[in-house]
C-alpha cells in the first residue's frame, strides 16, 4: 500500500506529468511514435508518465536526453513555479 501524497507533493507530480506531455506535444508526435522512437520504450510507460504514474528522476533524466535537454532545463518552466 502506498501513501497518500500531500498537496504540495500532488502538485509536482502534476507538473511533471503536464511537463512531459507539452514537450512531447511540442515534438510533433504521438505517444507511440516518441515512446518509441525516442525513448525505446513502449508507449503504455508514456502515457503513465502522461499520467503522473512512474515518474522517477530516472525516467525524467532519460526522456530529456531523448529530446536534448537537461534536467535543469526540464524544471525551469512555468509548471514548476
């Protein structure tokens, strides 16, 4: 069983998941085709971190070396503000 998040932790969740999908979005291709194009993974993981399920620094490091950014970069947007 897990535990339930706080406000505070809900709402970095929630930006890292709208994250993920304006860059993608802004990468002009659907969830299959980046998954697995960019991050050779299967688009059901995508769409969980879509989601704002299963994102771990990890899995956030990976998708921004897919696309050519840097975790700092990644976290400098008005999502994270």
């Amino acid at each position: 069983m897990s535990a339930k998040l706080n406000e505070v932790d809900e709402k970095l969740k929630e930006s890292i998941a709208k994250r993920i999908t304006q860059l993608r979005v802004a990468s002009g291709k659907r969830q299959s085709q980046f998954a697995l194009e960019n991050l050779e993974l299967e688009k059901q993981v995508l769409q969980r971190l879509e989601a704002g399920r299963g994102a771990s620094i990890y899995t956030i490091n990976k998708f921004c070396k897919s696309i050519g950014i840097s975790l700092s970069e990644f976290f400098n947007s008005e999502h994270f503000s």
